[in-house]
C-alpha cells in the first residue's frame, strides 16, 4: 500500500533509485500490501544526498513545506517511509493520480 492515513497525515512508502537523469516518479514497485512508489532520484546514495532529493521532490509534488516531509525509516535502503505532515489522503491520492505512471492512464 502506497500510501496510508495516519493522524498527523499521510505515511507514503517510496523505492529509491538513486542515480538517475533526473529526478522524477518511475512507477510503481511491487504489488498489493508490499507496493512502493518508485522514484528516480538524480543525487547519489552518499552523504544522504539521495534522502535530501527525495524530501526536496516529495515536498515540491505534494506543495508542502519541507520542514513537513519526515523520512520516517530507511535512511540506508531504498526501501524508504515518509510522512507527509498535515496532509490529508484524499490530496495525496489526487496529486499521485496526476501522474501517468502511477494511475495507469
């Protein structure tokens, strides 16, 4: 499940592929209970770069403050939580459906 309300917000599960183009959303990784978002990331898996781009770009998509993007478990895997503080699943939903790739259109 991609993406789960919570009280404080929406909990998304995200699989990183650091090293990219560019950074952007790449699909859907896995299917059912296990399914992730998976997104390209241009930064490095270094220094936490890759965790950086990742909060940088979850913020920008979802129009929060950064300060509002929590990696909540991960850090060294690509396998990665967040939660997006303050966001209802309704939106979240409907910012994801905006993309190709993950509604299937």
């Amino acid at each position: 499940m991609i993406l789960r309300a919570t009280p404080e917000g929406v909990v998304l599960t995200v699989r990183a592929q650091p090293g990219a183009k560019r950074t952007a959303i790449a699909g859907i990784y896995g299917e059912g209970e296990s399914a992730q978002l998976k997104i390209a990331v241009h930064a490095p898996p270094i220094e936490g770069r890759a965790n950086q781009a990742l909060v940088e770009f979850l913020a920008e998509t979802f129009g929060l403050p950064k300060s509002r993007v929590e990696l909540v478990s991960g850090a060294l895997s690509r396998s990665k939580t967040f939660r997006l503080h303050g966001l209802a699943l309704t939106q979240a939903s409907a910012v994801l459906a905006q993309w190709p790739v993950v509604s299937g259109q």
